[in-house]
C-alpha cells in the first residue's frame, strides 16, 4: 500500500514539474494509475482481511491446542494416578496372597505334624499291644514231685531279673508231666507245679500276680521220647516265659521320634 502511494506521488510531482500539461492531460494520465492503485488497495484490502481472518482461525487453533493439551494433561495425571493406585491396590493384595499362602502352608505344615504324630500314637499303641518273648527257662522235676530245688530256684530268679525296668510284662507258666500215671493225675500234678513256680515269682520277686499267667498242661508237647528214663525226665517240666510289649511307654517312643 505504501509503495503504491509514493509511485503516485512520484507521478504527479513529476507532471506538475513540466508546468506544460494540462490539468485534462494529467487527469487522463492519472486515471489508470488511480484505478490500479485503487484495485491494488482493494487486493490489499482482501488480503489484509484475509490475514486478519486466518489469523483469528490460527489464534483459535491455538487456543484449541492449549485447551486440549491441558485435557490430554489432565488426562495421563489421572490415568497415571489411577495407574499408580492400582499398582499400590496390586501390591497389596499380592502382600495379602503371600500372607495367605504362608498362612495355608503353616496349616498344611501342623496338618502334616498332626497326621504324623497320630501315626506314630498309633504304631506306640499298636507295639505296646503286642508282646515279644524276652526270656524263658525249664525247671525240671522229679517223679510226682513238685516242689522246687535249688536250681529251680536259681533259674526263677533269672526270669524275675529279667522283669526289673520294665513297666509291663507277662510272665507265662505251665506245667507238664511224663505219660505216667492217668490224665486226671498229670493234670492236676502239672498244674501244681507251674503254681509252685509262680509262688515263688510272686512270695520272693514281688511279682504281680496279675502278670503271672498258669496252666497245667498233663502230658501234652512231650520234648523228648517218654519211652526212656532221660525223655521222661525232660518231659516233667515247667516252661517259664517272659513277654514285654514291643514298645515299653508312649514317652520313649516320643523321645525317639523327636
């Protein structure tokens, strides 16, 4: 716009400076001047507005970026922060799981220890139901007799010995005698006998006569031929046997297994 100004300036000056033109002359010179300053003003006008109007649709894109920036900003600091609780949320029930699992393991552990110790409970009892033989002698009598000799009694005192320390035990006796005389009379003479034996167990060991278990047998089992003097002998007898359970107590069984 300005350029176009001082090139009509520059014109006029120019004509007026002749001082030979003529007004009409310099109207008609200037007349297409002025329309193509005039049309040219016009371009500049439109580009101006043209200017002016981009401009305004530029400026309101750029306040459209702005406000979205700030949503989008305000956006990812939300979602971060929701990102962030749930990674918190997430940790903490990964705590409470880890917890859980030590808790169900510590349950699964006793369990176990439980289930264990009935078992062996069970195997203690089971053991302590059943007996072994721990000792056992033959004392040897004579002919209708049933009292007890010397050596009797010595090898009673070893089955009593055998029952010291122990908290249980049961004591088996029975008697037998040769084929002589009649069953009636072994009967009786073999049951005489292992009562002789238990006596004894019972008057100088202080044995339980709840431990002691008798029973006269008569001729029966014979361990030798009853057709010689030495078999007979071998066959008027009492077997003494000392049981205890395969386990002694439920403590010592414990003690083992701890």
């Amino acid at each position: 716009m300005k350029t176009t100004m001082m090139m009509f300036g520059a014109i006029a000056l120019t004509l007026a400076g002749t001082g030979c033109a003529t007004k009409k002359y310099v109207t008609q010179s200037l007349q297409p001047v002025e329309s193509r300053v005039t049309a040219i003003e016009g371009k500049d006008t439109d580009q101006d507005k043209t200017l002016a109007s981009q401009g305004k649709e530029i400026e309101d894109i750029s306040t459209d970026l702005s406000r979205s920036k700030e949503r989008l900003s305000a956006d990812i600091s939300a979602a971060d922060s929701k990102a962030t609780q749930a990674g918190q949320a997430a940790q903490q029930a990964g705590t409470r799981a880890d917890a859980a699992q030590q808790s169900a393991n510590g349950a699964s552990t006793l369990a176990q220890q439980g289930i264990d110790r009935e078992n062996r409970l069970e195997k203690t009892v089971d053991g302590m139901n059943k007996y072994k033989m721990s000792k056992s002698v033959t004392v040897l009598f004579p002919v209708n007799e049933w009292k007890l000799n010397d050596d009797a009694k010595a090898q009673l005192d070893e089955i009593a010995n055998a029952t010291n320390g122990q908290e249980r035990f049961v004591i088996e006796v029975q008697g037998f005698t040769d084929k002589t005389g009649t069953p009636t009379i072994n009967e009786r003479l073999s049951q005489e006998r292992a009562e002789s034996a238990a006596r004894y167990l019972v008057n100088e060991h202080m044995i339980p006569v709840r431990s002691i278990n008798t029973l006269g047998s008569g001729y029966a089992m014979p361990v030798a031929d009853d057709k010689t003097r030495d078999g007979r002998k071998q066959n008027r007898r009492v077997e003494i046997r000392v049981f205890v359970p395969e386990v002694s107590s439920v403590e010592q069984v414990t003690a083992q297994n701890n």
